[in-house]
C-alpha cells in the first residue's frame, strides 16, 4: 500500500506553493514533493519553505520532477492554466483537460495505488478526466469539489446570524461553478433548521435573501480573482481538510467531487455530493432527500457538466494501451 504521508503537489504555483506550506504546518506528510514544470520555481518554493523546517513539525520537503515522485501515496493536481478574471471555470477545460490527462497516466505508472486529488479547474470536469486517463477506481480519484463552497456558505450564513461559523451545518452540492446548488432544505445553526430559526428570531436583519447569499457563494472566487488575480488560502485549508481525514482515516463527511454511479439517478460525471472520506479515498455518497428543486439543480449540474465532457477530445478519457 502506498504511504500516504508521502505527498506530491503537482503545480507550484499560488495554489500549489500555499497548500505546501499549510501542509507543512499541520504535521500531516512525512515527504513533500514539489512538481512543477518551472523547475526554478518549485525549487525557489522548496527552498523557501525548506528554511522553515526548525518551526514545523518534522517533514522532508523537495522540489522533484513527477517521474521521482513514484512511491507517494496521495497526489494533489494543482496544475493548469490560470483562470483569468471574467472567465468561468467551465471554459478553462479545453485548456486543462491535456494538461491533466498527461499527469494521471504518469501517477498511474508510477505509483499505481495512490489517491490523487484533483484542484485544477474546472474540477468536475478534470476529476473526470483523471479518473478516466488514470483508470483508477472511482473511490481513488477525488475532486476538491464543493468543500470550499460549502465552507464559504457557512461563513455568510455565521456573518448574517451572528455565529460561530463551525455551528452552522450547510452544504453545496452539484458543480463547483455557476451551476452549484445551496442546500437549504438541510441546512442549520446550532442543530435547528434555518427556516425554524428564522421564524422565531427577533433579530432586525429583514429576514434571510436566499437569492443574493447563494449568489455570493457562487460568484466568490469571480471578486477575489479580480481582486488578487488567484485564491489560494482558504482553497489551501480546505484541501488540507481532505488530506487530514484521508490521512487520519478520520471518515469525515466532505462535499468532494467523485463519479457518481446511480447516485439521484445520475451516472458518467463526477460532481460534489456529501462523501465519507477515509484512508481508503472517497465514498460512500450519502444520498440523503433532497427538496424538488435542489434535485432538480442537482440534474441540471450534471447536465452541464456532462455535455463538457462530451466535448473533450476522445484521447484525454482514455488510459494508454500500456498502463491497462
């Protein structure tokens, strides 16, 4: 089995760069491989980091090209092209899904039973894409999917009550993108539904715009993209939050991106659902009820997605005839 505290980041770039860093802090991983095709710059990154091991907790950290990377047990897929400002996550595909079908057929042959996470965007789109060039079961390759949007939902809702983020349960589901779905019908502070709370507050805030908070989730990265050109931090804690539980074995419930097989009656398209996340990878998906019209959001995500994947070049879904 692959050892899991051995960790690949594949991409040194903002994302790639701060996601080392908050790993390195956090005591997870033994090994840290930077990958990056700017071989100064994931040296540079290595470094850097390097000079504050006497802080962190112990841990190797390295700059290394991919084929040196054989042996890592998960591998975080940072890279691609960039998102420019304006652009939606959906037209970077035909940029990206080269880029990161090449990489999945390299972890493929040289670590055969890693976990690979996906973070380059679109990242329904791309997850797709790796599990099918890889040929990796579905539980193995995981997108980061929805864990950021469900973490950014929560802080508007805590902002708007006036709690504790960590108190308030909600999550987003379906795409990582402007097709995403705010799951109101679970939603809830401290244990008592949004709608209960909402009826009995005295609070003037004028009630709870479902519209304009799901809006803000959605359009989040839109503004800090303009604002900073890239979103790194908060990206860089949620994917730490999947590594810890697959690492730990924690079996926590993370709204990642894996293939759904039946799943609300969808099949052939990887999208973000609530999934126990282990040291086995991603699954089950808790299939819990869903009000009608989140179900249907949730059809219309995989629409969308679907008809992208659709459009791929054929040779990005398929696993070389020497790796089969």
């Amino acid at each position: 089995m692959a050892d899991l505290r051995r960790i690949a980041i594949v991409g040194a770039g903002a994302v790639g760069g701060t996601f080392a860093y908050t790993l390195m802090q956090r005591g997870l991983a033994s090994d840290i491989a930077l990958v990056d095709k700017d071989i100064d710059r994931a040296g540079g990154e290595a470094l850097d980091l390097a000079h504050g091991l006497f802080f962190v907790p112990p841990v190797g950290i390295r700059a290394a090209p991919l084929e040196e990377c054989a042996g890592a047990g998960i591998f975080v897929i940072t890279a691609g092209a960039k998102q420019r400002p304006g652009e939606s996550r959906l037209e970077l595909v035909g940029r990206n899904a080269g880029i990161v079908a090449g990489i999945a057929r390299t972890i493929a042959r040289i670590s055969p039973e890693a976990i690979i996470i996906v973070v380059s965007n679109p990242v329904d789109v791309l997850t797709y894409v790796t599990l099918r060039a890889s040929g990796f079961e579905r539980s193995r390759v995981i997108g980061s999917g929805t864990v950021l949007d469900s973490a950014r939902f929560r802080f508007l809702l805590s902002r708007h009550c006036h709690v504790d983020p960590r108190n308030v349960h909600a999550y987003v589901i379906g795409e990582h993108g402007d097709s995403e779905v705010p799951v109101w019908s679970h939603t809830n502070i401290g244990g008592v539904p949004i709608d209960d709370l909402c009826a009995t507050c005295d609070a003037p805030c004028g009630g709870l715009d479902r519209a304009a908070i799901a809006a803000a989730v959605r359009e989040s990265a839109y503004h800090v993209i303009e604002a900073k050109g890239a979103t790194n931090y908060a990206v860089s804690l949620a994917l730490e939050r999947i590594v810890a539980s697959i690492v730990r074995n924690e079996r926590s419930v993370l709204t990642v991106s894996t293939l759904l097989d039946g799943e609300y009656g969808i099949r052939e398209v990887c999208l973000s659902l609530p999934t126990i996340c282990g040291n086995h990878g991603a699954g089950p998906i808790i299939a819990s009820p869903l009000a009608q019209a989140e179900r249907e959001g949730l059809e219309g995500s995989a629409r969308v997605l679907r008809d992208t994947i659709a459009a791929l070049p054929a040779e990005t879904l398929t696993v070389p005839i020497a790796s089969r």
